[in-house]
C-alpha cells in the first residue's frame, strides 16, 4: 500500500476525510474527483497532498480511521446483549454482520476496500481488528474448557475467513437483509457446533 509521510493531526486533514468519506459513500471511489474533494473540504490541492499522497492514500486513510469506529460498535453492542462471557463469539459475529449491512460500511469497506486497496492489502488492514475481536471472545472459550488454547488460533483463522466473507457475500447480496439472515443462520451454526463441545 502507498503511504504518503507521517502527518500531524490538523484541522485541514480532518476536513479532507469527512470530505472523503461522504463523496467516497456516496459516489465511489472512482467517480469522485479529489478537486470534488477538496472543493467539499474547503481546501487547496496543495493541502491535500501535503497530508495525503494521492486519493488512493486518502481512501486508505478514510478505512483507517472507520476502523476503530467499527471497533467501538461492536463492543458496545456485543456486550449490551450479552449475558455471560461465552456469548461474545456467537453475538459479536451476529453484530458484526449488522454492521457490515450498513450501508457506508458495506460500500466503503466491503465493496470499495478491496477493489481500490487490493484483496491482499484489504485485508491485512481489517486483520487487527478481526484478531482482537476473535482472540478476546474464544480465549473465553479456553478459560471455560470448551476449546483448547492450542486451538485458539487456527480456530481463529477459520473464523476470521468465515466472517471476511460473510461480509463480502453480503455487500454483494441485491437483497443485504436477506443475505445477512442467511449468513448469520450459517455462522450460528458453525459456532453452535463448536459450542457442544462443552
């Protein structure tokens, strides 16, 4: 992925994202402009290229800071409908899905990520994120004996695939709802298997 130099916050920064984000949600990557942009922006060409070093580097920067965000929901979420802690798995990966129906998420992450980014480096972005959701919901699966910590971690493999494209079936499902249903009635099922082990 290109990277342009490290930035210092500022407010000019902060406004090309905002900028970036609707026209990019609105309009595509491919059919906004940066001169769309930075008009939006209420900026200078040259301001953009000081903080970005083209409108793919800004796009990048645009998932970089949606993730976090997508990380806050879906604790939030989680462990508002979660009753003990070997639920996390099983109603994260279900919030999960929601969020990967809305429709910024699902346009930007999901259908522009990887087609602007690359497969490869789409997913190396979101992989964090997927790491430390998995890790933190089955290492309460170790603490309650359900799995064994040797385990963990190709078990956490298969599930970050499984819910990678779960998302992509879904951004690219006519019907999102109807594709979130059956995506997650599949996910539940996988999860309720691994849950009988108990």
């Amino acid at each position: 992925m290109r990277v342009a130099p490290a930035k210092r916050p500022s407010k000019n920064r902060d406004k090309l994202l905002a900028a970036a984000r609707r026209l990019f949600a609105e309009k595509g990557f491919a059919e906004t402009g940066t001169e769309e942009i930075v008009r939006e922006a209420g900026v200078t060409r040259g301001a953009l290229y000081h903080q970005f070093a083209d409108k793919q580097d800004l796009f990048q920067a645009v998932l970089e800071k949606m993730l976090p965000e997508i990380g806050q929901r879906l604790f939030d979420e989680t462990m508002s409908k979660i009753k003990a802690d070997r639920e996390d798995l099983k109603v994260g990966s279900q919030v999960l899905l929601g969020i990967y129906a809305d429709p910024e998420v699902r346009r930007l992450f999901l259908i522009e990520g990887p087609a602007v980014l690359g497969f490869l480096n789409w997913k190396a972005l979101q992989a964090p994120l997927s790491k430390f959701f998995l890790d933190h919901a089955l290492q309460h699966l170790v603490d309650e004996g359900i799995i064994l910590a040797k385990d963990m971690g190709p078990i956490g493999d298969l599930l970050a695939g499984a819910l990678q494209q779960a998302g992509l079936g879904i951004a690219a499902a006519d019907d999102v709802e109807a594709a979130r249903a059956q995506y997650g009635a599949a996910l539940d099922l996988i999860i309720d298997g691994l849950m009988r082990r108990a």
